[in-house]
C-alpha cells in the first residue's frame, strides 16, 4: 500500500517535471532546432553575347555583423548563368547554432562593371529561409 502511494506520486512529480520542461519560448528556435538557409541563383534573362565575367558570393551574417559563413563561386560568363530549369541550389545550416537575426544573400561582382548584392533578412524565430536569386 505504501509502495503504490510512493509510485503515484512519483508519477505526479515526473508527469509535472515534464510539463514545465516544455514552456513556451516566445518562437525562438531552441538551440537544438539547427536553422537551415538555402541560397537558389538563376536567370530569366538571356544574356547569349555576354562574355563578361561575373563572381558570386553566397553569404550569412549574424545580427553582430560577424560573417558567420560564406563562399565563392568561380568566375563564370554571363552568358553560362543558369535558367530556372538548371538553378545552382545550396542548402547551408548555420554555424554555431547562431540563433541571432540574420542577414543572408548574394553580393556578386560583374568585371569592369561594379559590384552590388542581393540580401534579405532571416528571422531569429525561423528555422529555415529560402533566397532566391533570379539575376537581370
């Protein structure tokens, strides 16, 4: 009799430990959810004649304005951008479980032209961002 009360009530203890394990965390991701970005670069536009070289940079900064990941494409023509049919799609989970507003995008160099970019923000309450780039 006095084991099942102490079984009861061990239950409780555990069934309640376990509720107030699981609060609400106002839509932040927790720091076990891994946060994915996935950049996607294509055109639209036929660029057939154009021979200049062109650089892209795929990028993801934190809310600190520390370059948490990035890298390079090779230089390619214009022309060689792919269409939407042969979209370049990289998948990227953030470092350091950086739960942070991002900033994420394409910064690209088009020679003896200039340089811009293409950015958008990744919300801290996000797990995953899409960025699509179709280049005109």
């Amino acid at each position: 009799m006095k084991f099942s009360y102490l079984l009861v009530i061990l239950g409780f203890i555990v069934t309640i430990t376990g509720f107030s394990c699981n609060k609400e965390n106002n839509g932040t991701p927790k720091p076990s959810q891994k946060r994915n970005v996935q950049f996607v670069l294509y055109t639209d536009t036929t660029f057939t004649n154009e021979n200049s070289l062109i650089t892209f940079t795929l990028s993801i900064v934190n809310a600190s304005n520390k370059t948490l990941w990035d890298s390079m494409f090779l230089p390619m023509q214009l022309k060689n951008i792919p269409d939407l049919s042969h979209k370049i799609m990289v998948n990227k989970t953030v470092p350091n479980d950086d739960n942070s507003l991002l900033k994420v995008g394409f910064y690209y160099t088009i020679e003896n032209v200039g340089y811009s970019w293409k950015l958008d923000t990744f919300s801290n309450r996000s797990t995953f961002k899409s960025i699509e780039f179709n280049f005109r």
